[in-house]
C-alpha cells in the first residue's frame, strides 16, 4: 500500500517514472521531491489580509482547504474568498472543507467582502462557494449579489467566481452569469474513470452540461475548469478529459498535482513529474484551449489574475 501523503508532511515520495504516465509512484521511506518543496513566505502582506479577512468574518478556501500556495498568496496580498459559510454540504474525498448542516445565508456578507476588498485594494477578485444542496437554487443568487456588490464599489474590479454544479439546474447558472463576472468556472476535478469515487454526490457529465450551458450563455465571460492529477488516472484519460472540455467550450483550463490535505482524505495515488505536466500543457494547447496552467502547485485561483490578463490580451 502507498504511504499517505498530505500537504502537512510533504515527504515520503519518489521519482521512479511510470512506463504510461510518466509520474512518480508514492513509495514508502523515499525522499519528496524537489519540485514539491515550497518555501513558507511569512513577510509580504500576509498579516494584512490576515486582518482584513478577520475584521470582516470572512473565509478562504486557502485556510479552509489548506492549499499549499496560502503563504505565497497571503504575502502577495491576494486571497481566494470563500462564500456562503465554511460548511459544506457534500463529502468530497478530496476536500478538506467541513461537511455538514450549512448554517443559514447571511445577508450581509457580500457587503462585508466588497468593503474588505476595497480595502485591501483589489484589482482582481476570486470567489468560491461551498456547495448548498439545502438551498433551492444553490445559493445562485447569494453568488450574483455578491458580484454585483463588487462591481458597484468598483466598476473596473475583475471577478472570478468558481462554483458548484447547483445539481444541474440550469437556471442557477443563468443567475451566476446576470451577477456579470469575469471568469465563470467550474471544476471537473477528476477524471471520469474515479469521479464516482472522489465525488460520490456530484456527476461528471453534469459538470460538463453545467460548462456548456454557461458558454452557451456568457455573453464574452471566459469559461474556466481545472482538474487535480495524482489521482490514479491515465494519461490517456487525462487527454479524454482535456476533450471533453474542449467540446463543452471550455477556454481556460488549470492542473495541479493532488496533495492529501490531511489524512482523513483518499491519498495520493502518484507524484506528477514537471515534464508530465509540460506535456499536459502542450497537449491543451494543441487541442485549443486558449490559456493552459499545468504545474504541481497550480490550483483553479492560483495566480488567477495573471491566467486572466493573459486570456483577456490573447
């Protein structure tokens, strides 16, 4: 059995490449590779957005979900939002956001994130959900109010919004896209040979409905998805689900390495090598996708505002 692996003890790994994949296995005693070894940053702006993020009662997917680039972003002065509470209302096997009961919208808070992003002078804004299967329209509204609150403080802020699948109701979708973001994104997070396995409670093919339609009706908001690798899958369904993407309209697409938050988590199945991840990103470009962000760190919000301003000069 492969040792666990989280983004707490990032150790135990190795190099030894895969004949199909080109990837790492996950051994036992061996050494975590280089390519995974990330500085902590403790200067910068992090005690700012620390302050803000306080002040105001929000949450960040960073803490919530112990993303690896939280040191990096915080002293850079970014944060991904997260909205709608901190409990989620799915198991993902993946995630570290809490499950639950969520507690009741609280009406305030999309005024309350408008007013810490303004003063933490945000150019660029990413705003992530918990999933709200409680809610009648997956909190669809909640999301366009808050956009909308951004943009009224603001008329040349940018927003990113990633949410959930809403349980494929498309008029949820359509909410989201009158609140005007930036970027509209989706995460498929998986290929559709384990998705059942990571996402007991969601669908791969209503992830894609859920792109499509929103590229359907985005008046010029760029479509974004991103997917984790490390998970057990091929390269061959790697590719596969590049395609499936692509034909959903799907512009922007991010793939990051799986890291197990903690070890209540399904584990690491394989380490991706960085020359894996360049073919992944060559192979996105080929099949044309605009704007491909491969790496071990990247995650959907990882430098979000430069894959934006890359996309918008394209």
């Amino acid at each position: 059995m492969s040792e666990q692996i989280t983004n707490n003890t990032l150790s135990r790994t190795t190099d030894q490449h895969s004949s199909e994949n080109s990837v790492s296995r996950v051994r036992k005693k061996s050494a975590f590779p280089k390519w995974l070894r990330k500085p902590i940053i403790l200067n910068g702006k992090r005690k700012e957005v620390e302050k803000y993020l306080r002040l105001g009662s929000l949450h960040t997917v960073c803490e919530e979900a112990k993303c690896p680039n939280r040191n990096e972003c915080f002293a850079s002065g970014t944060a991904t939002f997260l909205i709608m509470g901190d409990i989620c209302s799915r198991n993902c096997m993946f995630c570290n956001v809490k499950s639950g009961i969520p507690r009741p919208l609280d009406p305030d808070e999309p005024e309350r994130l408008a007013d810490a992003v303004k003063k933490m002078d945000l150019s660029y804004v990413v705003i992530t959900t918990v999933t709200r299967d409680d809610l009648e329209d997956g909190g669809a509204a909640h999301i366009a109010k808050t956009i909308s609150h951004l943009k009224r403080n603001n008329n040349r802020i940018k927003v990113e919004i990633l949410v959930p699948d809403f349980r494929g109701n498309m008029r949820s979708v359509e909410t989201v896209l009158s609140g005007k973001p930036d970027v509209f994104g989706h995460n498929i997070e998986t290929v559709s040979s384990v998705f059942s396995t990571i996402r007991p409670e969601a669908d791969y093919n209503t992830s894609l409905q859920v792109l499509m339609h929103a590229a359907q009706n985005s008046n010029g908001i760029f479509i974004k998805s991103g997917f984790m690798v490390g998970l057990g899958e091929t390269e061959k369904e790697v590719v596969s689900l590049m395609e499936d993407l692509r034909r959903s309209r799907v512009t922007i697409v991010t793939i990051g390495q799986y890291l197990q938050p903690t070890k209540n988590q399904v584990a690491v199945k394989e380490i991706i090598t960085p020359a894996q991840f360049e073919k992944y990103h060559m192979t996105g470009k080929e099949l044309g996708f605009s704007q491909v962000f491969a790496g071990p760190f990247v995650r959907s919000s990882y430098r979000a505002c430069d894959v934006f301003n890359n996309e918008e000069h394209r």
